[in-house]
C-alpha cells in the first residue's frame, strides 16, 4: 500500500515534524511489507530538512512545485471551489498513491483518493482564548472541511478520540486512536549524560523542562511553584529547553525571562532556549525527573521521549497525561503552583541502579509501542483504503 505523505511541521511546529518523522521511520522499520511511505515536499524545501527521512529505507521521496509553501493558499481554493487540488491530484495518481495523509491541508472532498485526516488536537476548542479569531476560525474550518468530506479521522489518544466525537458528532464512528510511540535511544552512560549536564552548570538533582516555550505550555506556573518553595526555604532547580518562539505570542519568552530575574530565581529555573537534540536526550538522562506542566496536549512527544528512557514523570493532571503515562507519573493540578511545588519538593530520585532498572524495562516496553503504533496506522490506512473514500 503506498501512502503519500506532504511534510509538515518545521520551525514554528517542531511536534509536527517530529511526529511525521516518526511515524515514517516506524513505518519503514517495522511494516515495510505493508506500506510504501512516499514524502511529497515542496521544491522550496531545503535537502537538510528531509535528510532524516531520506536515509530511512523504503521512503521515496517526491520534491515537486506543486507543494512550495507560497503555493498553499491556491490549493486550498482549489479544494473548496472545484472539490479537489487537480495538480496534486495528478501527481498523486502519477506516483500510485493510495490512502493520503492529511494534516494541516486539505485536498478535497472530491480528491478520488481515500484520505486519512489526521487531527493532531482540540486545543482551539479548549483554550480558545490563546488564539485569534482569525487563527481560530481558519482551524475550525479546516477541521470541519475534511470532516464534512468522509474522511477517516486519525486522533493520537482515546482522549482526543472523546473530544472529537463531542465538538463533532459526524466523525462516530469513524475516529481511530493511533498512540505515538518513538524508539528507545541508544544507551548513553550516566558519565555521558553527567557531562552534558555539567557544560550546562546544572546541578546533581534537577528536574527537566523540555517543551517549546509557548504560553499553553504553562512554565509561568514553574516560576510561581519555586517562588513558592525559596520563600519556604526550600532548593529546586529546574532546567527548561526549547524553541522561544511562540507563534501567537511573540513576546512571551521575554516576558518569561522578565519573570524569573524579577523573582531572582535565576539560579532555580535554568532557561537554556534551543539545544541540540543530543543534549536533550542527555539532560533527560542526567535529571532526576521530566516536568510537563502543560494546559493542553494532544499526545506529549517530551513525555513520550522520557518514557522509553525510563525517566520519571513529574506531569500536570491533563487527561491525556494519565492516559499516557498508565499511572507511573506523580501528578499535580495544573493551576495550582503549591500543588507543583509539593511535587517537586516531595520528589525522591531514584539511585543509579533504579534507574539502570527502568532504562532497561522502558526500552523493552517502547520496542512494543512503536510496533503498536505502526501496527495501529496500517490497520486505519487499510480500512480507510477498502472503504474507498473522497
């Protein structure tokens, strides 16, 4: 079965390029008999952003105009005026395409070829204060588009799959949770992950915030939290990574930065920005526990990266949380910085033999997930295929 899948994610949406990347990869490695994975980019996509993609095996990789970025908004005409993107619905038929994947697109609801959409996640229906009206409404309708088309809805947790069927009663019967997994990574020994830490003039005890710095995100409830505890007398450190660039709120990591000099908690919450995926890898390794203190998530790519480490979970009371961390993560409220800090302070780390002990069971586990997770996409790409679809 050949499956057509148009990059996304980049820059501005780093989950995004990460999920697709993995998927793929899980793809390629574990059901290569089943499924063909075929990359459409655009040809304004630079050969460094598909390089990954390009070493796995058994992934074509099709770069042609049809999907330059600048060209976007006309395919989206196309698709709503006459039913379907005919350009790209020729190069589709041309490379024996299949089922499509689509996120984030819409190629019609008369593409002639059976189509996956998958909807990463509801968070403009649950904070919609942290949108614009325009944002908003181009989301909403995008996601009523291929709905109102037949498409197969793909959700990324059983939550999702709740959300959808309540914010859109059409999709009954037809939403399928697909559960993000990744890999275990190569083991890094402890003294590896010490001298990561070190060059960042981390602590022994620290706990790890690797998530865009996006005001969803919730790191304003971190600083509240160790405020909370250096007025208790109390030491934590938490070290915090990723993009500072927030779409919908340009300023934030500033106002953030701003935050924490005028509690002088410079020494408690660590703000490191953008580091190489090999560091974070490292820095989860190193720390005592992962922190995730998020409003809203679809299916936490951090939480899942920890997870096949083996690192302990320090995680907010989202129903997505509990579902994905199956009850080995301590959990707060996530509009309670005294909840947070007592969870932080209470927090015992594990020896250096405990932790040898989850690294090797997480890794036996994540071996299974991502199996599960290829096995789960293959199983809605067949259904969908046999349906037919628009």
């Amino acid at each position: 079965m050949r499956v057509a899948f148009p990059l996304i994610g980049g820059e501005d949406w780093t989950g995004g390029r990460n999920y697709l990347f993995n998927l793929v990869r899980a793809l390629a490695l574990r059901c290569s008999g089943a499924v063909t994975p075929v990359l459409f980019v655009g040809s304004d996509v630079s050969a460094d952003e598909t390089a990954p993609f390009a070493g796995l095996p058994g992934v074509e990789l099709v770069s042609a105009p049809e999907f330059d970025r600048q060209r976007r908004l006309r395919s989206l005409a196309l698709a709503l005026v006459s039913g379907a993107d005919g350009p790209i619905r020729r190069l589709f038929v041309l490379h024996r395409i299949e089922v499509v994947f689509e996120v984030a697109q819409f190629f019609g609801a008369r593409l002639g070829i059976p189509a996956i959409a998958w909807l990463p996640d509801f968070q403009h229906r649950h904070l919609p204060h942290l949108f614009s009206r325009v944002a908003r409404l181009k989301r909403e309708l995008g996601f009523r588009a291929q709905i109102a088309a037949g498409r197969a809805v793909m959700l990324s947790s059983n939550d999702a799959c709740r959300d959808c069927e309540h914010f859109y009663p059409a999709t009954r019967q037809r939403t399928h949770a697909v559960h993000f997994a990744v890999p275990p990574p190569s083991p890094m020994g402890p003294e590896e992950a010490r001298e990561v830490a070190d060059s960042y003039g981390l602590p022994r005890d620290f706990f790890y915030l690797p998530n865009q710095f996006w005001v969803h995100k919730n790191h304003l409830l971190v600083v509240d939290a160790l405020a909370l505890l250096r007025e208790q007398g109390r030491r934590v450190v938490v070290a915090a990574s990723g993009n500072t660039r927030d779409p919908r709120a340009p300023d934030h990591y500033l106002r953030l930065g701003e935050r924490v000099r005028a509690l002088a908690l410079e020494e408690d919450f660590r703000l490191l920005g953008l580091i190489p995926y090999a560091h974070l890898r490292a820095l989860m390794q190193a720390s005592a526990a992962l922190l995730n203190p998020s409003l809203f998530e679809g299916w936490s790519t951090t939480v899942e990266e920890a997870r096949s480490q083996g690192v302990p979970l320090i995680l907010s009371d989202l129903s997505v949380h509990q579902e994905q961390a199956m009850g080995e993560a301590a959990i707060f409220a996530r509009s309670s910085a005294s909840a947070l800090a007592e969870a932080l302070a209470s927090f015992r780390p594990l020896s250096a033999e405990e932790r040898e002990l989850r690294r090797q069971a997480a890794a036996a586990d994540a071996d299974r997930r991502v199996q599960a997770f290829a096995e789960e996409f293959v199983a809605v790409a067949r259904a969908c295929c046999a349906a037919g679809g628009a």
